[in-house]
C-alpha cells in the first residue's frame, strides 16, 4: 500500500530527462519502493522539511529533493524540487536551501 503520492515539479522532470534511460529507471523504481516502504536507505529526512529520495547506480550517487505537503487531509504528498549527483559526503546546504526556497514558493501560491 502506498504512504503518500509524488509530484515531481518541472525541474525535476528536467533533470532525469538529461538522465542515462537506465539511471533514469532506477530511479523511478526506487521512487515507487520509496511509496510503499518508507526505507530510510530510499528516503531520508535531511532538516525539518527537507527530504532526499536516495538512488546509488554505478557509483553515482544521485538525489532528488522533497518535501510533504500535507495540506489536503485526503491525499499526502511529496513534492519533489530539484535533482543532482551527489559528490560530497554530506549533502551540500546551497541544495538544501534550494529546496526550501522552491517549497515555500509552492506552499505560497
């Protein structure tokens, strides 16, 4: 059974579009076991509204960030923000703030 719905915003699309077809799977696989199993392997919070949906292919370590928008008590979504390949331990705070900044531009409109 699936925890909540994903919307992935138009930056987001973007980004798996300039993906390999077969990264691209991987993720949108991961994306769909993230739903149903809420595994923090797949899906990890990373500050207080800020999530990463987690994808390794080949090394690459690839994320894609998201927040819940709980504002319809029917349906729960993830609103994924933007994307990129991890190449630091920690995940860089320009994206995290990145993210905020699209989350509040979204919750405001």
């Amino acid at each position: 059974m699936e925890k909540f719905d994903i919307v992935l915003l138009a930056e987001v699309k973007d980004f798996l579009q300039s993906l390999d077809k077969k990264v691209r799977d991987k993720i949108i696989f991961n994306l769909w076991k993230a739903k149903r199993s809420l595994d923090p392997g797949l899906f990890k919070k990373l500050s207080d509204q800020i999530w990463e949906f987690r994808t390794k292919y080949q090394k690459k370590q690839i994320r894609l960030l998201a927040f819940w928008d709980k504002r319809d008590n029917k349906n729960t979504l993830v609103i994924c923000t933007h994307g990129f390949i991890k190449k630091t331990q920690k995940v860089p705070r320009k994206e995290i703030e990145k993210a905020t900044r699209i989350m509040i531009e979204f919750l405001n409109e």
